[in-house]
C-alpha cells in the first residue's frame, strides 16, 4: 500500500464515521456503540503538547494491515479530535513510510457550519505493536504529521491497547 493509498484510507475511516457525545468530561459508552466506534480498549498520546485519550475506538485488519481509528469530542474549544494509525498486523517496530505504518491526525470545528478542517498526515515517525492477537491489539506510536501547507504537529508517546 502506497502512502498516499495508506493516507486515503485513513481519512476515509475518520471522516465518515460519527463521533462520540459527551457528558462534562466523560464520554458516554453509548454514544461510541452508536456511532460505530464500539471496539474496546483506548487510544492515548501527548498531541502537539496536550494530552489526547479515549476510549471511544474502532479497529479494523484487512489485508495484513491493522488500522485503530480514534474520536474525542471531549475538548476544551468544542473541536472534535480524530487520531489513527496503522501498521502491518504483527509484531514489529515499524518506520513510517517504510511499510504500512503511519497516522493521521484530524481537528474539526464541532460547528459544522464553520467547515474547519486540518489534517495532519505522518511524515517521520514509527509505530511499534508489542502483541497482537485475532481479537487484540497492543502497541505504541509517535510521528510527526503535517498538512499540505507545511505546518506541523508532533504526536508523541501514544499507546494502543484495544479488543475488537
């Protein structure tokens, strides 16, 4: 699978799948059944400085890849944060780039009226699964996304523990 491939269908799973609600800082379980994001487990990392976790995932293996997709609309400016990476379906440490591995990062503007949208795809980086079964999955990851205008985001220190 090309980049750019590899890029597309990632946004493709991020954009067209719903969104978890959220109550205060809690995100309601059933808002992720309802929305497709069911699988268990969470997706955390430390996102261009500040902390991104949640529980609301989905994940899904196809052809030798393993994709996690994450949604949190639980921010303080009301956006709604979207993250996913992807690596072969083994164990390994793999370089973006080099294989299947790679990320996206997406922030919405929760008005939908606003259309503000920015996509960070991976540049450099490495995503590394630790254990993977027929029904789980365990890992970690960093890499650094950019948009097409060049500004760029670290992700870093992220971790994948999930069951689907």
């Amino acid at each position: 699978m090309t980049p750019v491939s590899r890029f597309a269908a990632l946004l493709s799973i991020l954009m067209f799948t719903g969104g978890c609600d959220a109550v205060s800082d809690v995100v309601d379980g059933a808002a992720c059944s309802a929305t497709g994001y069911a699988d268990s487990g969470t997706v955390s990392a430390t996102v261009g400085g500040s902390r991104y976790s949640t529980p609301c995932v989905r994940v899904e293996v196809e052809s030798g890849v393993l994709t996690i997709a994450s949604i949190d609309d639980v921010v303080s400016d009301n956006d709604q944060r979207l993250l996913a990476v992807t690596a072969p379906n083994e164990v390994g440490t793999f370089e973006v780039g080099e294989t299947t591995a790679g990320g996206v990062y997406t922030v919405r503007a929760a008005d939908t009226s606003q259309q503000a949208e920015q996509t960070f795809a991976s540049t450099s980086g490495r995503v590394t699964v630790t254990s993977v079964t027929d029904t789980s999955a365990e890992g970690t990851f960093s890499f650094v996304g950019q948009v097409p205008s060049g500004d760029q985001i670290d992700i870093v220190n992220g971790s994948f523990d999930v069951t689907f």
